[in-house]
C-alpha cells in the first residue's frame, strides 16, 4: 500500500475539486438509466460493483465487478481517492451507461465540499448523487410534515435527510450535474425501503464477490 501521501495536499485536491462541481440539472429530459456503485473490502482488495437499472421500472439491467488491490489507506473524508481506481474500472465494463450515478457516500455534503459522489462526477464529468446512510457534517433542519429536510453547514445548504418508508434517513447531496432538488427526487423514486435499489444492487454484488474471494483464500489456507 503506497503510504506516501499528504493528506492536506489530499484535502487541497478536495477543494480545487469542488470549485469544477456543477450544482444545476444537466441531465437528459428523460432519464432511461440509473447506476449504483458500491464497494466492499477483503484483506488489501477492493471489490467494486456498478449496477444499471431502468429508471421507470428498476429492473437490473446490468452489472460488473471488479477487484483490484488497494494502494491508499483508510483516511476519513478521503474515501474516494481509495475507491475512485477500482470504481473508474468498473464503470469502464458496462455496457450501457446511465444517465446519472448514485453514489454509497457523500458529494457536496462534505467538510471540504467534495465527497466521493462529487470527485466521482467530476472525474467522469458525468451526472452523480451522493446518498450516504450517516452524516458526515452539517445540521438538519426539522422536518416540519415532509419525508425530507434540508441538510445545513453554518447558512449554508449543502444535502438533505430523506426518511425511507422504514423510518431511516438517506443522506442527500449533489454530487455533480445535478440539482439538489432533481437529486431528492430522483434518490426517493429509487427507494423501495431502506436503501436506494441501484446502491442495494451494487452492495449485493460486490458482497457475494467478497464472499467469492473470502471462501476463496480459507480455501488456499487448507491446502
């Protein structure tokens, strides 16, 4: 694992990044696809999954993993620089390609304003959204009889809490080419229960690759 890194020179990156984040729909008029990526670790190895699904049904489409070793350790608010390699590799695969990307991490709700989501889209200059399970920063506002409320940094708004049918929260935020209200919209016609489909597909998949690769290693050890 390559540990020669900074990381303020990673934070640096992080915000010269966020400054190229489009935070307006540049999105077809009619979205056709939907992606989720997701990864999952076993010893030094990265899996990651991207799953496509039609957006009106949410019928799976398609879906690709890839396992490649991981060379950047685990840094809080630096995930995407360890999952960015492995994910871009991934998205290589497919076949079709979706209009927009939904992320299993932050975007623009994140304390330098670039969470994978973001460095994600902008890498890819492709539409994204961010839909985290906890929050990374910011307060929520009261939810005042909505199903979502407004995710604030200081008086800036910079995501949403989104309740799923199961009373979790999602948390929302742009991660590039995409409004914030276009992404609430969009992550709450993906929610069946607790989990954003395309996300819960990519999750699965890079999950039973893991145990794929896992069951894979005991095996070798009793040889």
């Amino acid at each position: 694992m390559n540990l020669d890194f900074s990381v303020e020179k990673a934070h640096k990156a992080q915000l010269q990044l966020s400054k190229l984040i489009i935070l307006e729909d540049k999105l077809p008029e009619k979205i056709r696809f939907v992606g989720g990526v997701d990864t999952a670790y076993v010893g030094d190895l990265a899996i990651s999954a991207a799953a496509i699904l039609e957006f009106d049904s949410l019928k799976v489409v398609e879906v690709q993993t890839v396992t490649r070793k991981v060379t950047f350790p685990y840094v809080p608010t630096l995930l995407s620089f360890r999952e960015l390699p492995s994910t871009l590799l991934c998205i290589k695969r497919l076949k079709t390609q979706p209009d927009v990307f939904l992320v299993d991490g932050q975007g623009f709700a994140h304390p330098y304003r670039c969470g994978f989501a973001s460095h994600l889209g902008v890498v890819l200059g492709r539409p994204t959204i961010g839909v985290a399970k906890s929050r990374l920063i910011g307060e929520v506002e009261p939810f005042q009889n909505r199903d979502f409320a407004y995710l604030r940094d200081g008086n800036e708004v910079i995501g949403a809490a989104v309740k799923t049918i199961t009373g979790k929260l999602l948390y929302v935020s742009v991660g590039h080419m995409v409004s914030l209200e276009t992404a609430i919209k969009i992550v709450k016609h993906c929610t069946r229960d607790s989990l954003s489909e395309p996300i819960r597909v990519a999750h699965e998949a890079a999950t039973a690759e893991k145990r794929k690769l896992a069951k894979c290693n005991i095996l070798e050890k009793d040889k």
